[in-house]
C-alpha cells in the first residue's frame, strides 16, 4: 500500500506563560494554593495541572492534599510558570508550620465523628465556605483556613462554615487539579447551588476566641491554654481529644443532654444537638477550658464519667512523653480518688469461688433469666482475673454496679450477687418457681389466664401479686405463641370552630 507523504513546516511552540502573563490572576487575601490554580487556569479552558506541571511535577502533586506541604520543585515551577513571588506562593501553604500537619488535613477533626465511627469515610479534598464571606466577594475564592480541618467558624463574621451542601446534601470537595471543566468555587460541584444562600448558624464567641489562639500560635508550634500551660501542639491535640472523649465515650445521653445544656446556657449560644461538626466541638472545648480547672470537674460530674486512669486507658497509641503530658494535665484537675485500706475485700472470694470461670459461664447459658446470664458472664471475666473496669465495658455496665454484685456476692454468696427483685413482692427464688411453673405449660392447650397465676403464687408462698405482674410473666415466659397486637383504629377529630 502506497504511503503519501506530505510536507510540513517546524515551528516554536507558543509559550502559555507570555499570554498568561498579559492578563494576570494574582492570590487573594487568604486564599488557599489549590483555589488560586484554579482560578488562574479558568480563563484558558485548561486543567491547571496541564497548564502549570509537567510530568515529573504532576507525580509529586498526585497526593490531593499536596498543597500543604508541596514539594520545593513545585513551588519552583508554580513561580517561574505565574511570575509570582516565592514567598506569596509559600503563603498560600502550609510550608510555614511545624511537623506534618496530618492533624490539620482531617476536615472536623475535633467533631463527634471521630469518637463514635468505626472507620472514618474518604475525605480527600474536603473544604468548608462561609457564606458570608462567599458573598461579599467579586470573585468568589476558598480561603486556606478553610481548608484546616480543625477551623468550625468564620472568625470575621462569627458564623459556622458549611460543609455540606443544603440542596442536595453532598460534601463539598474543591475541584481536582486535573479537572477541564468550568469550575465556580462559590458553587457546589454536583447541584451548583450557590453557597452564598446557604444558612450560618451563629458561634459563641468563646469557641472563636479558641479557634483564633490555635491559628495564631499554630506556625509557632507551641501553644498557650490560659491556665492550663504551653505545650507543643502534638500534645494539645491530645490533651483536646482526651478532653472531647470524656464527654464522648462511655456516657449516657441524658447525662451529655445535660452537659450540653449548661454549656448552651452559659455561653449563650443555640442547641448544640449531637454536636456532629467541628464548630460545636469547638464550643465545648471552650467551655471546658475556661476557666480551668472548675470546668472540667463540672463537666466529669455531669457526664458521671471514669476517673482520669481509665480515660487514659483508651489512648493507648500516643506516645509516651505526649501521654506524660496529658496525664500530668488531667491529674493536676482531676486528682484520682484515694481508696481506702479496705479496698478489694471482695477480692478473696471471687478468687475462692468453687466455680471457675468456664463454669459460671455454662451456668449463664442454661438461665433464662436476662439479668442473672450477665451478671454470670461479668463475674466469670473477674473470676478469670479481667479487670473490673474491662469485665465492666464488655457487660456494658458502669464500673461501680459491677462493683455492687461483688460486695454483694462476698457477703452473701453466689446468689445474693445474682439475685434481684424483679416481681412486686416476689423475692428471686419464689419467681423463679413460678416461672418455672409456667414454661411447663403446654403450647397446645388453651392459654392461662393471669388469674391462675395470682392463686398460684397465693397457694404457693402466700403472696399477693398483682394481675399485671401475673400477665407479665405469661406473655415473656408462657410457651404459647406471641399474639399480634392489631393497630389502633385512628379516631378523626374535628377541629373547633371559633366565631
């Protein structure tokens, strides 16, 4: 097959950098290095990776969060391609600021999140705005703080930064480097809705005052909590997570719904509600420090959380001088309750107990009774030399209730540690017979009126029950099938009319 060859003229390519350079796009105040590629690259149509990078720089800009910490030959390519200055272009980073600012990468670092998810979802990219802000601009940009991940609230107009969409719910993520598309940063990115609508709840001032201390002293690396000490900044990260965990792990509802309300009263501010963002964390680590110590007790008193060691216990990857630190912190607020002499007299029972603990364990598969199988599962743990804490968490009671069936048990044995009474004027043994009594029915026959149960119990132990406690116990330990409750026919009603 014949080849037709035709002729061609070399030429030089046309530098971008001349035309870029005719018409400018210089860095805002504030703003971050990613939104200011951006923006540089949208008036020519091109992914600003493509316009800026060449092969070799596009491999050390792969990581999303390269801006941070970019590469030296990065921010030689960034300055020799836009004509911009070295140090301008170093203040669009992170460059400035000690270690390696993971802490800083991880959007709502200090939220409730962390404490209670198993795995934390992918968070590549992930940016807030101020609407307030977005607003007031001509050109809308993102700004650096932002783009922290532990900054909750604008600290110019004191309102929370939107991490979320409020049109379609989706996060909001900055736009890749690679990306050809017309980008609009002042819109998200699946619905396009403008972020400049998008609601902020008002912040306390307090937890801005915190939020501004941590930026201001955060390039420095040492950090000053007013009466509490200045720390190096791995150490405050700890100290602020030790302190959100007290309020976070191992804590009833009602007791942090209670918390929460002393917090809102004090400081003014709106319902804090689960306390899932970065803003209203924020605002309980305001409240917790200031002033120090008295916060902090009040809050371990309102949260009737574990003492400092066991709240220690549940950081067990910090290192060790950083953990020193935070110790010594919480001690000095939180002395350790001082047992007195008589302290685990229990002890030379369960440890003499004639059942092992593979025994009490067998002994809770055959009961059928809720209560007494955890009590046996928790008292064969301690049997087996678990800690009284961690037998405790695994059996999900608090501490001291484990505590309260030892001391029950060395006093009166066995049974006295698994007994409670559960029937009005029923002691354990007496409805425990009758319970007994009432699984031998048979499932076939006609169901038993609780009436029979009240002249049993009066026959048996000459105690009077109540019809509700005898219909109780049938319906959980009858043999016959569970009847199914048909729903309430709803009544219409009318509303009043009113001249």
């Amino acid at each position: 097959m014949p080849v037709e060859l035709f002729d061609v003229e070399l030429g030089q390519p046309q530098a971008p950098v001349t035309a870029i350079r005719s018409a400018p796009v210089l860095p805002l105040a504030g703003e971050a290095l990613p939104s200011w590629l951006l923006r540089y690259a949208a008036p020519l149509g091109i992914a600003p990776e493509t316009l800026l990078f060449g092969d070799v720089e596009m491999a050390l800009a792969g990581n999303p969060e390269w801006w941070r910490k970019p590469d030296p030959r990065l921010i030689d390519t960034i300055v020799e391609t836009t004509g911009v200055s070295p140090d301008r272009v170093r203040g669009l980073t992170l460059l400035d600021w000690p270690d390696s600012g993971i802490d800083d990468a991880m959007p709502d670092r200090f939220s409730r999140q962390r404490f209670v998810a198993a795995k934390p979802a992918q968070q590549n990219r992930r940016m807030s705005v101020c609407p307030e802000c977005l607003s007031e601009d001509d050109d809308p940009y993102i700004r650096r703080d932002w783009l922290i991940g532990w900054v909750g609230a604008c600290a110019m107009h004191h309102i929370k930064l939107v991490r979320t969409c409020p049109e379609c719910g989706g996060k909001l993520r900055l736009p890749s480097l690679r990306t050809r598309a017309h980008v609009t940063l002042g819109r998200c990115h699946r619905c396009m809705f403008d972020l400049a609508r998008a609601h902020g709840h008002v912040v306390p001032a307090a937890a801005i005052d915190l939020q501004q201390r941590l930026l201001d002293q955060r390039p420095t690396g040492n950090i000053e909590l007013p009466g509490v000490g200045v720390f190096d900044w791995p150490v405050v990260v700890a100290l602020l997570d030790a302190l959100l965990g007290v309020v976070w792990l191992d804590t009833k509802l009602q007791n942090r719904a209670r918390l929460f309300a002393r917090v809102e009263d004090d400081l003014r501010c709106a319902p804090l509600g689960a306390a899932d963002d970065g803003s209203d964390a924020l605002t309980i680590l305001a409240w917790i420090t200031q002033p120090w110590p008295r916060r902090i007790q009040l809050a371990l008193g309102l949260l009737n959380a574990s003492r400092v060691a066991r709240q220690m216990q549940r950081w067990p990857h910090l290192p060790e001088p950083v953990r020193e630190w935070v110790e010594a912190v919480l001690l000095g607020a939180l002395p350790n309750f001082v047992h007195g002499a008589d302290r685990g007299w229990w002890r030379p029972w369960i440890d003499n107990l004639p059942e092992t603990g593979d025994e009490l364990r067998a002994m809770a598969m055959r009961e059928p009774l809720p209560h007494r199988r955890q009590r046996l599962m928790a008292l064969a743990d301690v049997r087996d030399g678990m800690p009284v804490d961690v037998a405790a968490e695994a059996a999900d009671v608090m501490p001291r209730t484990l505590y309260i069936w030892l001391r029950r048990g060395a006093k009166g044995g066995l049974e006295a540690a698994l007994e409670r009474p559960v029937w009005r004027y029923l002691t354990e043994p007496q409805a425990r017979e009758l319970i007994e009594w009432i699984s031998t029915a048979s499932p076939y026959g006609a169901r038993w009126r609780s009436d029979r149960v009240v002249n049993e119990a009066r026959r048996r132990f000459r105690v009077e029950i109540t019809q509700h406690v005898a219909q109780a116990m049938l319906r959980r330990y009858g043999p016959w099938p569970k009847r199914r409750r048909l729903p309430l026919k709803r009544r219409l009603t009318v509303a009043p009319v009113y001249d």
